[in-house]
C-alpha cells in the first residue's frame, strides 16, 4: 500500500481499497463511520485502510470498499461455498445455537456495482463505503436455505460441537456481522476531507446484538 500510494500521489487518480467488514465493531452493527482499527504493518491487513485513507490527503483518489463476510454468486469460492460443502459432506446443513448470529451479504454482481461507482469517480476521496445489500441475516436462514437448495435436513448443534463440524468455519459462523449505512452516500470520509453534504435515512437492522 505504501509504494502503490507513493506512485498515485498528486495525481488524483481513483485508488480503491478492498477491505472488509468482519473486524469492524465486533458484536455490534458496523457503520461507515467506524473506522478501522488497525494501525502499522504488524496490525492485520498491515493497518492498509488507514494507510490508504491517508493518501487521499496527498492528492490520490482512494475509497475504501469494505465487502460482507459473504460475497455469494456463481463462482463463489468463500464462506457460502464452504458451507454448502460442509452440509454436502455431512449430510446435514447446520447452525449455531438458536441460529439468531447475523452476517451481513451481498451478491458479487452488486460488490461489482460498488466498485465500478468508486472507481468512476461517484465518490469522493477518503470515502469509506460498505458493500453490503443484507445488513444482517441469521445463521438459520442461512443454514435453511442451504438445507432447501440440497434437500438434507436442518440441524442446530451446540458450540461444542460446531467446531467438530464446521471446522475452521466454526468461529466464523457463530459470530455477529452486521452493517449499516448511516449518514450521506460518502458516509464516512478520511478526517481531513470535507464533511458529507448530504444525509439519508439511516439503515440500520433493529436486531440487538447475540
């Protein structure tokens, strides 16, 4: 991010970051207006959206696109995948608990969207966006959908067992991962840039935190 942010600087051409949601405000909704909390190069993701956000104070076009945990579609390889391959080989489909931990979503055709706009210019520099359509579905329906698509049953298992089942997946899906966006289409922006102009309805879940 350093070099990549030296070579840009001054030219004000568009740079976007790909970051994401999942160690934004843990147990609890995550807004545009949180800001990372990594710092310096042994922080995780070497602390690069905040190194990012401050190279739009030197003149280079950077927005930060933070993705949901799941970005789902064909040719999906992440966390959906591996939970319809988890209840294939299993011969169930499974959630945590009461399945009420939330993650957020969104399809790859609309995180495409997000980016295009960012890298168009719709945005201004040092904006934080969320790629983010679900602000927060439960592990249930999740575990129920894909149950549905196979035709296996739905199971809950403990937290005892979930990590026998799930894997390495297991600390993922037990959880809590939601968004909102809350204040202007450029909700958040690095400290030194102009405020947001505009304001819109705040879309935050009403769920409380599991």
């Amino acid at each position: 991010m350093q070099a990549i942010g030296e070579v840009l600087a001054g030219s004000y051409r568009p740079f976007v970051l790909a970051s994401g949601l999942y160690s934004i405000a843990p147990g609890r909704v995550a807004t545009e207006q949180d800001p990372s909390p990594f710092h310096g190069v042994e922080s995780s993701r070497g602390g690069s959206e905040n190194l990012a956000l401050e190279f739009a104070e030197r003149g280079v076009g950077t927005v930060v696109v933070r993705f949901a945990p799941t970005v789902h579609g064909p040719g999906d390889n992440g966390f959906m995948a591996g939970l319809v391959g988890i209840a294939r080989a299993k011969g169930k489909s499974a959630y945590i608990g009461d399945g009420t931990h939330s993650w957020a979503a969104i399809s790859r055709s609309d995180a495409g969207r997000v980016v295009r706009l960012a890298l168009d210019n719709k945005v201004a520099a040092g904006t934080v966006l969320h790629a983010s359509a679900e602000a927060a579905i439960p592990t249930r329906a999740i575990a129920t959908a894909i149950g549905q698509v196979l035709g296996l049953p739905v199971v809950s298992l403990t937290a005892d067992e979930a990590g026998e089942h799930f894997g390495r997946l297991h600390r993922f899906f037990g959880t809590r991962r939601v968004r909102c966006s809350a204040g202007s289409p450029a909700a958040r922006r690095s400290p030194k840039t102009s405020a947001p102009t505009s304001e819109r309805k705040n879309r935050c879940p009403s769920s409380k935190p599991t």
